[in-house]
C-alpha cells in the first residue's frame, strides 16, 4: 500500500513537472519564432556604391548567430511604404506613377538582419556600427528587451518549480522506503545473523525505489501524450484569432525530450531517494 501511494504521488509529481514542461518549451518556441522576426536595419551611407553594401552584407554574416541577411532596395522600400500608407497595391500603383522617376526613399536601401538569440543584438549592432559605409543602425529596443527579459523569467521560474517538485518527490520517495525498512527490520536482522551482506540487504530496496520511480513516470507520461494533440487542437479552435500568432511544437517534437528526462528523473528520484533512506535509517 505504500509503494502504491509513492507511485499515486511520483505520477502526480511527474504529470505536474510534464505539463510543466510542455507549456515552457512551447512558450520558448513561440518566443523564439518572435525574436527571430525582430531584425536590426542597416542603413548605408548615400555614397555607397552596390560593391560596398554586398561587402557589408558579407562582414555581417560573418557574425557569430546571425541566421539571415535580407536585402531591400531603394524600389522595394518604396513599394512597401506606398502599400502601406497609401490603402493596399492599387492604390499604391497610382501614386508611385507620379514618383516613377524620383523615389522618395532613393537612398534607403537597406539589410535586415535577423540573429538566434535576441540577447545577441547589443553586440551585433556595435559590430555592425564599426563597418565601413555604414550610416546608421536602427534596432527595436523596447521588443528586445522584453523578449530578453521574458527569455530569463521563464529560465528562472522553471527552475524554481523542477527543484520544488525534485525535493517533494525525494522526500515522499524517501518516506517510503523509511517505512519500508521499519516494517521489514526484523527480517533484515535476521538476513543479517546468517551472513548477509550489505549490499545483499540494501539492493531490494534501491531496486524498489527504481521501479516505483520507473511506473510513477510512465504512467503520467502516456497520459500527457494523448492529451498533448488534444489540448492544442481546443486551444486553436477555441481562439482561432492565435493561429496567426502562436504556434506549437507538435507532439514528437516535445516527448522525444520529455520521455527520455521524464523516465531518467523518476528512476533517478526513486534511486537517490532509496539511497538516502538507507543510509540514514538502516543500521547494517
């Protein structure tokens, strides 16, 4: 009855630290997918010729987490200004006639880089300052400092709650096989008078201790996955509006992290449990 409780209490450990799981990495993901749409602009002086913004664009790539460098031309900044402000493509067709010889934005050509991790802008726009031919940079800093921010709050909130949830399920863990050792004292003293030896007395309960830990995670994590799909799917049709702004990892993607660390940290906490127990409580 005991070990059924371990198991009963590591599976709601395990199922709490899956869900856990999942809604951080997607909340990674989805932040990801944001700081990889925020880009710095590089604006060129108006005397660089196309040799000097191609030799520009080839030093930034060169940059350590630079994942891509768009190209805008003075005609395609152009047409995105005139879409924008002058009421969708026809219209904008109308008034760029009376500009077809004179563009407005004649000297605003310019790359828009994208990095891997936000954090890496700061850096990124010192470098890129320092380059020949270069005018000026502009980057979003109030995006990316929110994101950067956000990035760290999320690191720090998931370690907070995997520690608690370690130390409740040890502790629980540790408790059972407390118990165990108490009701079984008798035979162990007896083990002991004819000739046992310590690891001989000690290896049912570390095996114990495993298998609890081992059952304690796969039962939560077969649940999680056949509510995973589930749960998005309501998630997507409840609130369409957030199918063009969020996505979510799909469920290969998230439990071929999650099986491995789940199976290896409720084994792990049976084991490091039953050890802890043994060494403190049993006198052999």
């Amino acid at each position: 009855m005991f070990s059924v409780a371990s198991i009963a209490t590591m599976t709601a450990c395990i199922f709490l630290f899956g869900l856990f799981f999942a809604l951080v990495i997607n909340v990674r993901y989805i932040v990801k997918n944001a700081e990889e749409g925020v880009s710095v602009t590089v604006l060129f002086d108006d005397d660089a010729d196309q040799a000097t913004i191609n030799a520009i664009g080839e030093q930034i790539k060169q940059f350590d987490g630079v994942i891509d460098v768009d190209y805008i031309s003075a005609e395609e900044a152009w047409k995105q200004f005139s879409t924008q402000y002058f009421g969708g493509e026809e219209e904008a067709e109308k008034w760029s006639e009376g500009f077809e010889n004179d563009n407005p934005l004649a000297n605003s050509s310019s790359y828009a880089v994208y990095v891997d991790q936000i954090e890496k802008q700061d850096e990124l726009v010192q470098y890129i300052e320092g380059l020949d031919g270069v005018r000026d940079v502009n980057q979003m800093k109030g995006a990316t400092q929110t994101l950067s921010t956000f990035n760290k709050l999320i690191s720090y909130v998931a370690i907070a709650i995997i520690l608690i949830l370690l130390c409740v399920a040890v502790f629980l863990i540790s408790n059972t096989v407390s118990i165990g050792i108490s009701i079984r004292k008798e035979e162990i003293g007896i083990m002991k008078l004819i000739g046992a030896t310590n690891s001989f007395v000690r290896a049912p309960f570390l095996i114990e201790g495993i298998i609890i830990g081992f059952i304690g995670a796969l039962i939560p994590l077969v649940l999680l996955f056949i509510l995973y799909n589930k749960v998005v799917q309501y998630i997507l049709t409840k609130f369409s509006m957030l199918n063009n702004v969020m996505q979510f990892l799909n469920v290969y993607q998230v439990f071929e992290v999650l099986v491995p660390v789940g199976l290896v940290l409720g084994m792990g906490i049976g084991l490091f449990g039953s050890i802890i127990t043994i060494r403190k409580h049993l006198k052999v």
